[in-house]
C-alpha cells in the first residue's frame, strides 16, 4: 500500500478515481475531503511546476519571496551571481522557518532562532558553537528545483522534476518575450482568499460560460464567445462574435507584420503533466488593454512596441496559473492551495520599469478590471463550494463551451492515478 493510499484510506480515493465519469463534474470528496486535499498535495502540488512569483519580484540581490505551497515553505532568491535560486525555507539545525517575512531584501538569509548564517544559494556560512568535525558544507539549505520562463517562475518540489517544462519554455517565449518582461517592475500586488477547493478556482478559470452575466467590467474586453465552436454560438451574442472575427484579422496582420507569434497552441493531454495552452488573441473595445473601454492603462508601452493594438498574449498552465501579456502591462495570477475550502488567488501586474505611477499610469485603471472580476469569482467560487458541500449534490455535465474544464479535470485525475499506482 502506497503511502498516498494509506492516506486516503477513509475516502477510498481510488474507487472515487474508478468511477470518474469523463464529461461530468467531479464528486464531493474531490471537492471537500481533507484526506483528498492532501492527496492533491502529493499527486498535483509536490510533482510538478508550480509558478510562484516573476522575476519583476526579486530585481536586486537579495531580494527574495517566501511562498507556501501547502505545508512546504520555499523560498525564492536573486542570489549574489544575479540568478534566481529557490530553497525550503527550513534551518538546517533544528528545523525553525528561517525568513517569516513574505517578501523582502538580505545580504545573507539568517535564521532568526540560532542565527545560523547562509549565503543567498543556500550555502551555510555561519553555524555557533559546533564540533571541531562539523562540516558546513553539509548543512546549506535544501535546494528546491526552479525554472524561469520569459519572466515567470516556476518551482517543482519533486526530485525528478517534469522534464516536459522544457518544451512549454520553448513554445510560449516566442509569444511572451516581445513585452520583454525583465524590463518591468511591480506596479501592484493583490491576495485574494476564495472560500472554495483550488480545482474549483481553476475549474471556474477555464471557461466563460459565466462571463457574459457575470463579469460585467471584463466583458467590456474580453469576448464573451471565449470557448464556443461557431456553431454553437447563441444568437444574441452573434454580433460578439462578429467584432470578434474583425478584431482578429486585425491582430493577424499586425502580427505577421511584426514577426510575432499568435496561433493557438494547446497542449493540456492528461499524460503532460506540465500541461499549458498559449495565444494571441484580441481583445474588445479599443483592442489595447483589459481596461472599462479597451484603452492602454499605461501610457508606456512594453518592449519596443510601436502600436499598442496588440491584443493579449494569454497563457495558462496546470496546476496553478493563468497570465496576461498585453502591450502596456503584465498581469500574473497564481493559485496556492490553503485548505480543502480556501485558496489563494495572489494577482499581479507588471509595468514598464521606466514608467511612472501618477504620469503613466494611475494605479486604480490599471487594477480595477481584475479587481472585480476575481471578487465576482470568489463569489462564484464560493457558492459552488457550497453547492458540492450540499448532500443533495450530483456531478453535472458540462456543456460544450467547458471542454478546457474537462481537460483540467482530466489532467488532474490522471495525476492522482499515476500517484496511485506508485
């Protein structure tokens, strides 16, 4: 008996994997059962790349971030050669966390409880009062996998990470690397805490079935047609999809006159586990950024771009992240597990590292689409929380337009089965 099968004894997770019905909603343990959180936390979370911050984050030496992704601790450093390092953030003597703080700046990382000493790689400097045969070289803190892709960067805890992370770098750079990411600076930072199952928040990601009644300040840019087949798309948002076939001959041509890539690329098969889905695509309004009338909220456009029209670069990938490359700005989301019924949604946007707040850019145009919309999605969220926490709860099909729902939950059970059968 695996050590996850013991585990999750009390919820049979393996008969809840067996009787999986593909095309459905997954059944309530999935959603509410610690056992299977901490499941989720082994098969999903401890496996494989998670995102966890950008590079903007940690400009200088030394600055770093701690996050926690479930009950690990990581901490992720520009150390003192200028390359982002990532390590547990637990001492090497007796265990205490060693930075409390979630972000900040060190010339060395001290733990706060013997002050034991360590370079910004993790290399032990300092350790008091040791034997005359203590080796410091056997005592750095534990290193934690890290990978940086266009400005983004990802963790794996595992100790084989997913090699298939390298083919995603290689496919999504080409669509990211043109808003030059490493010339932006943090202009805000937002946590917002869902009362509801991480899947649940990802799951709620996938598709915008809901948008067209539930996001009103979205939809001003972002078309509400998002996942339909053109055969099904109802009447009444026909002249949605009109714009939107103008839009995108428009941004086809204004990319291949600039080199850039923008078809789609989707690879979210259950056998990837670093599963993603890339492309360019338009946006409503004045087609610039996701803003109330589709205009640039920045002023100073990324990179070298000479048109702000450029749509959205847009990425998702598996577990945790969804991104938005737009020609003025940058917006991250990241998804942490807290609890079987709370997630963290942290969401942050980046700017040119020259412009400035007040003559650039005014901080409230730049946030207040994704404000409301995660807080219309927290709400959802939390509802569906409810719902499936309900006896009367049943799995229910999803429609058409959900098929990348069904491809994250697909994913996501395939993971558990591979964990299973360790």
């Amino acid at each position: 008996m695996t050590t996850l099968t013991a585990a999750t004894e009390a919820t049979d997770l393996a008969g809840l994997v067996a009787r999986r019905t593909p095309g459905f909603s997954l059944d309530a343990p999935f959603y509410t059962s610690q056992e299977v959180f901490d499941a989720d936390l082994a098969a999903v979370w401890a496996r494989s790349w998670v995102f966890v911050a950008t590079e903007a984050e940690i400009r200088e030496p030394g600055d770093f971030v701690t996050i926690d992704i479930g009950p690990h601790s990581v901490i992720v450093v520009r150390d003192d050669d200028e390359q982002v390092s990532a390590l547990r953030n637990v001492c090497r003597h007796r265990g205490s966390r060693v930075l409390t703080e979630r972000s900040g700046s060190v010339g060395n990382i001290v733990c706060g409880y013997h002050r034991w000493t360590y370079a910004t790689d993790g290399t032990l400097l300092h350790a008091g009062d040791q034997a005359p045969t203590f080796d410091r070289s056997c005592f750095g803190l534990r290193r934690v996998h890290v990978r940086t892709v266009s400005g983004l960067i990802f963790v794996s805890l595992a100790d084989d990470p997913p090699a298939d992370v390298d083919e995603m770098a290689a496919t999504v750079a080409p669509y990211l690397d043109p808003h030059q990411p490493l010339r932006t600076k943090v202009a805000a930072q937002h946590d917002l805490v869902e009362h509801a199952n991480w899947k649940l928040v990802m799951e709620n990601n996938r598709e915008c079935y809901h948008c067209e009644g539930g996001h009103p300040e979205l939809t001003c840019t972002f078309f509400p047609t998002y996942g339909y087949d053109r055969d099904q798309i109802p009447a009444r948002l026909m002249p949605a999809h009109e714009r939107y076939l103008a839009a995108e001959a428009d941004l086809e041509a204004a990319c291949l006159q600039r080199g850039m890539a923008f078809a789609e690329v989707e690879a979210l098969d259950e056998d990837r586990v670093t599963a993603y889905r890339v492309q360019r695509e338009a946006l409503d309004g004045a087609g610039e950024s996701y803003t109330l009338d589709g205009a640039v909220a920045c002023r100073r456009l990324l990179g070298d771009f000479d048109t702000a029209r450029l749509g959205r670069a847009s990425v998702h990938t598996q577990p945790n992240a969804w991104f938005h490359f737009l020609s003025d700005h940058i917006v991250t989301f990241a998804v942490l597990p807290l609890a079987p019924d709370r997630t963290l949604v942290r969401t942050t946007w980046l700017v040119h590292e020259d412009a400035v707040e007040g003559e650039d850019y005014d901080l409230t145009s730049l946030t207040q689409v994704w404000d409301h919309t995660n807080e219309e999605d927290g709400e959802f969220c939390a509802r569906a929380q409810q719902g499936v926490g309900d006896p009367g709860y049943l799995p229910g099909p999803y429609s058409a337009s959900e098929r990348q729902v069904e491809s994250f939950v697909a994913w996501y059970v395939a993971r558990l089965r591979e964990e299973l059968a360790r």
